[in-house]
C-alpha cells in the first residue's frame, strides 16, 4: 500500500470514528437535555448513583443554561464538522478546527469531572460517557490531523526512508 493511500485510510477512518462518537453523543445528551426539559428524574444505575444529584447542583447550569443543552449543541456541532471533513478531509482550517473544539471539548469535560468530584461528591454515568466520548474524539482528531498533514503520510512500520 503506498503513503497516499495509506493516508486517506487513516484520514477517512478518523473522520468516520468522529461521526459515530458525535451520534453516541447527541443520543447521550439528547437523553439527559429531553428529561431536565420536561423536569423528570434521569435514570441512573446503581454503581454510579449520582445523575439526579449532579443534575440539580448549582455547577449543573452556565448562565442559566443546563449542561445537557451545551453537550447537545457540542455534539451535533461535532457532527457537522465531521461531515464536513468527510468533503474536505485535507482542508487545513478544517483540520485545526477540529483538533481545537474537541480540544476544547476534552478541557469542558475535565472541569465537570472535577466538579463532580470535589464539590458535588457524586458522579453521572451520562456525563461520564461524555467525557469518554469527547476524549475519544479528541484522540481521532489527533489522528486525523497527524494522517493529513502537510507532506503526506509517515512511512510504515519498518520501511526505511531513501536518500534523494
């Protein structure tokens, strides 16, 4: 297989990894945003017993909006620009954008895990889940970016590099 083709392997891969994490995402949020919206109790089992807890903290909401509406508009944003790469895959700004927001996305999640931790004292399983999906994607994006950029593709394993 030749670096090129090598490449947009990976590439496609990374970006096709993005889009599936993005939808696990907008399903997991969705979730959480559709029961604080319509005031029930979020289901939660029982290992990880905090959901409700966590949901009606005062660290739950950012200017008066529920976490559960950011992580939504976070993922189907992410969706978006994974489409989006699947047109351009090789698009430097594009390239960036994504390793910035889920960048961004992975510092969010890290805040709130600690939130939870140090002052809540219970955790969420859904925004557990978000966390793991955003450091998911974040190390796709890694990927993506390391498989697209400028000079093509890392020779494989083994091959040596030749002298001009």
């Amino acid at each position: 297989m030749n670096d090129f083709r090598q490449t947009r392997d990976y590439s496609a891969a990374a970006i096709n990894v993005m889009l599936a994490l993005a939808l696990v995402g907008i399903a997991d949020a969705f979730y959480d945003s559709y029961a604080i919206y319509n005031g029930q109790l979020l289901w939660c089992p029982a290992p990880i017993d905090g959901c409700n807890t966590v949901a009606a903290s005062p660290y739950a909401r950012i200017f008066g909006v529920p976490l559960g509406y950011l992580g939504l508009a976070f993922y189907l944003a992410m969706a978006g620009l994974a489409l989006w790469l699947r047109l351009a895959p090789v698009s430097r700004g594009l390239r960036w954008v994504a390793l910035l927001y889920t960048a961004a996305g992975l510092g969010a999640s890290t805040y709130f895990f600690y939130v939870q931790r140090t002052y809540i004292h219970a955790f969420c399983i859904y925004c557990l889940i978000s966390g793991v999906l955003t450091l998911l994607l974040f190390i796709a994006a890694v990927v993506h970016f390391r498989a697209t950029r400028a000079g093509g593709a890392r020779l494989p394993h083994g091959a040596a590099a030749s002298a001009p």
